[in-house]
C-alpha cells in the first residue's frame, strides 16, 4: 500500500513528471487501484450561481471585471431557481451539485440567501460544493453549520509563478481559505491550473503545496487553461497534452486517497486523451455542458464515453448506486433528448 506523505520535495515531484510516459502511467494506475474502484468516476455538476464583475485580476478568467470577454453579469440566483437546477442534474445522474460565485469573497449579506441554497441541496439527497471566493473563519463555520460538505478554493499555481498570474490576491489568502475550510470541519477541494505558461518545476511545485498540506484535498481537481478572447492568456502556446495527462498521474500519486477530477478544459480533450487521464488515475469529472463560463463536453457525450470505457457513476452516500447507474443508462438510451445542465469557477 503507497504511503500517505506531506513531505514532498521539488525535486522528487520533478523526477516524477519526467519519468518515461509508460513507466509513469503504470505506477499512477497501480496506486489508483490500491485505493479506488479502477473503473468508477465521481460525477458532479457545476452551477454559477453568480456570474462576472469578479473584482480579482487572475489573467486566466473572464469573470474578471478587469478584462473585456463577453460575459453577460448576472447577480446572485434565486434559491427556488438554484434548486431547480440541482433537481435537473440529480435527474440525470449527478451526486454532486457544486455552486460557484464570482466574488473576492461572500458578504454578510449573501449568507442567507447561501446557507439556504446548501440546506436545499442537502435535502435532494446530493452532495453539496460551494466555491465563493476566500472566506474568514466565521463564514467557513456558517457553511458548514448549514451542512456543505466541500469547499473549492483552487491554488492555481506555484507561489514562484504565482505573482505572474494575479496581484489582487495573495499565494497565502488561499492557504489561509483552505485552513478556515479545513478547521471548520468540511471537506476541502484545491487543485490549480496548468498551461498558463509554467515551467515543470512550477507544476510540481504546485502539486507539492498540495501534497503536503497537513491533510491532503479531498478532491484535487486538475484544470486545463481554456484560452478566452479578452483576457491576458487569450494566446498563449498550448500545453503539450502528454504534459497534462503527466500532471494527473502525479497528483494520483502524491495524493492516493484525493478524487483527482478532470476539470476545465475537457471540451478540448478528444476521447483518447480523456481515457489516459482516467487510466494516469483521474477519477472525477463534472458533466454537462459548461464549466461555470466555459465550454465543457455535452453531457451525452460523457456518457457514451463512459459506456465505451466501461466506466460506472461512484456510489456515494445517500444516492443508491443502481438508481444512479438507471438514470445513466437512460440517459444513454435517449440520445435524442440533449441533457442540458446551465451554471457559468
């Protein structure tokens, strides 16, 4: 059994991600299945349920006030329309309902409206995550009084490339979020975003912050730059795909008991390239059709993939597994109905 460690170095973690492809693949495959179902994927939908006007400069977003991408702004979501929505993705196999909000962090007056939106969601049967920006440690204590069960606060990238990346918001206001998360008793989901022009030590030194974390994430979701008309990284070079899936099988790896999701980015992800991230040790996805404000694949096509893969929806606590796997084979079956799910991280 592969240990559980928090004492990684750079230059292991490098060592790692420049092994020969073949040799890395089989050690992130061997200690996936030490761990986890090999042929399961966790399965969440993803909603925005407040979008644009995000007062941070991270280059890569076009939720950023600062950039001109497009973006319609939209306020906060009515509770009654957010559950709504969390009904329609539990009826087509999520056991997840995840809610993300561009702000620097959630005012005092928005908690009501929040605490109410994860009661509701609870009380569907689904797992609750919320992403809302950085939060004190009296909000973080709120969030899970109301019974959320993740928060997401990514890190993005290393703290040497981070600087490049944005300056509205410091490397430690995340570490800080990420330990009011973790101290208030909820589930922490943290991982970061590569092709934004890192170097590989940059990669491994962001999987090292999150490695060695006092406990590591339990969901450790690996992002893909999806380039977007009107921010900074508009043209940056594409990340070799090799690179990306080299990414995946060390954060399985350093992190053997995390769900590492594929997260942004599938929508530019052909079915080979998505089947070696679920081989490297990629065990979550989100499905439907957009990432918060990007393009994610439509939720048929997860579908048919999971069905050429022989891949399963993961059993989760309070969600029967085979009244999951029915709503997916259903779904399967009626292709010429689009599932549609709408959120705009």
């Amino acid at each position: 059994m592969s240990a559980i460690r928090n004492d990684w170095t750079i230059e292991e973690v490098q060592n790692l991600l420049q092994l020969p492809f073949n040799d890395l693949m089989f050690k992130a495959q061997s200690v996936h299945r030490e761990h986890f179902h090999p042929n399961e994927v966790q399965v969440s939908t993803l909603l925005s349920i407040k979008t644009g006007a995000c007062p941070e400069d991270c280059k890569y977003c076009p939720q950023s006030a600062h950039y001109h991408t497009g973006l319609d702004r939209e306020r906060l979501m009515a509770v009654e329309s957010v559950l709504q929505e969390a009904q329609a993705a539990k009826d087509k196999g999520a056991s997840r309902f995840c809610m993300g909000a561009a702000w620097r962090n959630p005012k005092d007056r928005d908690m009501p409206y929040i605490m109410e939106m994860i009661k509701g969601v609870k009380e569907l049967g689904l797992e609750s995550c919320m992403t809302l920006g950085m939060l004190s440690a009296e909000q973080a204590k709120l969030l899970q009084q109301a019974g959320l069960d993740y928060y997401n606060h990514n890190l993005d990238t290393s703290p040497e490339f981070y600087g490049d990346i944005i300056t509205t918001r410091t490397y430690q206001d995340r570490i800080d979020t990420l330990t009011n998360v973790r101290d208030a008793g909820m589930k922490v989901c943290a991982g970061g975003i590569v092709g934004m022009g890192e170097s590989v030590k940059d990669r491994a030194s962001l999987l090292v912050q999150l490695a060695n974390l006092p406990k590591h994430p339990e969901s450790v979701p690996i992002n893909m730059l999806v380039k977007v008309e009107g921010t900074p990284f508009a043209k940056l070079e594409d990340l070799d795909n090799f690179e990306f899936v080299r990414t995946v099988a060390v954060a399985r790896i350093l992190m053997p008991q995390s769900h590492v999701r594929l997260s942004a980015g599938r929508e530019d992800m052909n079915d080979e390239m998505q089947a070696l991230c679920f081989l490297a040790g990629a065990n979550s996805i989100f499905y439907g059709e957009k990432l918060l404000t990007t393009a994610n694949p439509e939720a048929d096509a997860d579908l048919r993939l999971f069905e050429r893969l022989g891949i399963t929806p993961e059993q989760t606590d309070g969600y029967d597994d085979e009244v999951h796997t029915a709503v997916i084979e259903d779904a399967i079956a009626e292709q010429e109905q689009p599932v549609r799910f709408y959120d705009a991280s």
